[in-house]
C-alpha cells in the first residue's frame, strides 16, 4: 500500500469543497434571480400633525394616475378644503394650475372625508404621471382654512405606492 502524499491529500481538499461552494454559489445565484432577496416597496401614508390617512390607492387609467385618500382631519377645528396637489416633483408645489382646487368643502375635527386627485411624477411640462406597475414615491401638499382662525394653513404628506 502506497502512502498519499500531502499534494494528493490538498487536492481531494479543494476538489470536494471547490464543488460545495460552486454549488452554494449558483444556488445563491438563482435565489437571486427569482428575486427572493428583493423586499417589496413600502407602502405609506404619512400626514403632518392633525392629518391622518385611513386608506388610499392610487390608480391610473387612460394616462392619469388618481390617488383616492380617505383623510381624517383631527386639528380641533372645522377647515375648509382649498387646494391639493400630488407630486413626486417638489418643484410643483409653486404651480398653482395642476392643483385640484375644492370650493367650499368643509371637513369637520374627526370625521373622515374621501378625496380623489390626480398624481404627478412631474407636473411641469411635460406633464408625466405613473403607470400601472410603477412605485409612485411623492408628496401631498394640501391648503386649507382654519374656519376659527380665518388662516390659510399648508398640510405637506408623504406616500407611497405601487400603482395599480
């Protein structure tokens, strides 16, 4: 019987581990690919003090996106609804001509009042919105009236979404 030489004995080594580690490797490789390591985008509604959304979704249909948002209005005062905008574009905030505009819409301290308004990825020309599929990350600027206090107030939101 022949004695193996320590050449022999590192290369049984590395072959049999060699081929362990390919074989984790391509299955990491593949798990990859599947996306199991991909989390899903979150999804969010979160309004400044006073403000709190009780459900939303946003929709798009025939090149508008609509974000439908049940908001519930709890600052201890009746407002009255001027203007909203959604945007993933910051810059739109000052453009006062893609708001939706609200006339007369009171919404008293804890009631819930359903709102509908379109969504921008970009208000500015060219106007671009999201399509379905795509994750829509952007902010609800809305203007209000405090109906005691006479004062227009500004409500900044954040959301996010995957369009459906």
């Amino acid at each position: 019987m022949r004695a193996r030489g320590l050449g022999q004995i590192s290369l049984e080594f590395l072959m049999t581990y060699g081929w362990a580690i390919t074989i984790m490797l391509a299955v990491v490789a593949i798990l990859f690919y599947l996306g199991a390591f991909s989390p899903p985008a979150p999804t969010f509604c979160e309004m400044q003090a006073g403000f709190a959304c009780r459900g939303f979704k946003i929709t798009a249909a025939g090149g508008v996106a609509t974000m439908t948002l049940n908001l519930i209005q709890t600052t201890g005062h009746p407002i009255s609804l001027n203007r909203i905008l959604c945007t993933a574009n910051d810059a739109d905030y000052n453009d006062s001509s893609h708001y939706s505009n609200y006339t007369d819409l009171r919404v008293y301290s804890g009631n819930v009042e359903p709102l509908s308004f379109p969504c921008y990825n970009s208000a500015s020309s060219p106007v671009s919105v999201p399509g379905t599929g795509d994750y829509f990350h952007g902010t609800v600027y809305m203007h209000y009236t405090d109906e005691e206090t006479n004062l227009e107030h500004m409500m900044v939101g954040q959301v996010g979404y995957k369009v459906e």
